[in-house]
C-alpha cells in the first residue's frame, strides 16, 4: 500500500515538472535573416506569376514528417524560363487527423495569382525563396487592376533579423512590381 502511494505521488511530481518545464518553452517561430526584393531577386532561380492549384500532403519516406505539394499554373515566367506547371514542395500540412506546422511557410489558396520567387529542390519540385518572403499575393482592386499584396512572410509566423525600418508593406500594381522585379534582373547581367 505504501508503494502504491509512493508511486501515485512521484507520478504527480513528474506531472507537475512537466507542466512547468512545458509552460516556460517559449511558442516557435521562424527566425529569418530579411530578404530585400533585390535579394530575393539574386536568390531565386525562378520568378514567376502563377495560379495555385490544389495541394496535397503526404508522409516523407520514414513517417516523421508531412510535406505538402502545390503545382502553380505559370502565367508569366520573368525569371527561369519555365511554363506549364511547377510544383512548390514545403514542410508541413495535413494528413488525416495529423498536422504539422512550420512557422515562415506560405499557405497558398487554390484558385489565387502569386508572384513566387523559387529556388530549384534536387528532387526537381521548386521552394519559395526565404520561406514566405518570396510569396507575394495578386489581387484585384476595385477597378479590376492587378495588385501585388505585400510579402506573406509578416503574416506567416516569422520574425526578422535585419529588417529596415518602413520595409514595403503596402500594395502596388502588378504591372510595377514586375518592371522593379526586370530591372534588378537587367542589373545582375
């Protein structure tokens, strides 16, 4: 009997540590050196303007972590020369009753524009350039003109490391941000 409460009081004492040690863990985020667009630009092997089309998660090989898989209808290469589709591969996603999610990753609406800064991954799927940072959604303005929306990555969980104070954080027409986008890319050559 003895025992039995020695045990039921060391299980408590386990229980208690742990919720101590777990309450002071500080919420993950994603901390990530800031990318200007110049930097994004000599980054990326790939620019494009880009539909999302529907994603899809599944396990890695070992069963350890999830990835997600969204193929982009290409609209307009500016960068990289592809057309058709590319594929953005990411961690994070949801299997079945199992989600995992990683701070800094863009979360892409399928139906939506994007202009997506991408580096090629060797299984030959694309990622987007510092996380969220090189995701820039597209809408329409009240007059029907395309806008680019301000980097997904202030939304996306991450904080920055080298950020200059009053970074872009307003829209601007489409039409703009791609000839911003053509001119650095003029200047790399």
């Amino acid at each position: 009997m003895a025992y039995n409460i020695l045990r039921q009081r060391a299980a408590l004492l386990w229980t208690a540590a742990a919720c101590i040690i777990w309450s002071a863990v500080p919420a993950r985020a994603a901390v990530l050196r800031y990318l200007s667009l110049d930097d994004q630009c000599d980054q990326a092997e790939v620019i494009v303007v880009a539909t999302a089309g529907e994603r899809s998660s599944f396990w890695s090989e070992n069963g350890g972590r999830i990835y997600t898989d969204t193929p982009f209808q290409v609209e307009q290469a500016v960068k990289g020369g592809v057309s058709g589709t590319v594929t953005v591969r990411q961690l994070g996603g949801q299997v079945g009753d199992v989600a995992q999610a990683v701070a800094g990753t863009p979360e892409f609406a399928a139906g939506e524009r994007y202009v997506l800064f991408l580096e090629a991954r060797p299984d030959g799927k694309f990622r987007v350039v510092g996380f969220s940072q090189g995701c820039y959604p597209v809408v329409e303005d009240a007059g029907g003109k395309a806008r680019v929306m301000p980097s997904m990555a202030a939304a996306s969980g991450a904080h920055f490391i080298d950020r200059p104070q009053g970074a872009a954080r307003s829209t601007q027409s489409l039409a703009e941000f791609l000839a911003r986008i053509r001119l650095r890319l003029a200047q790399e050559r």
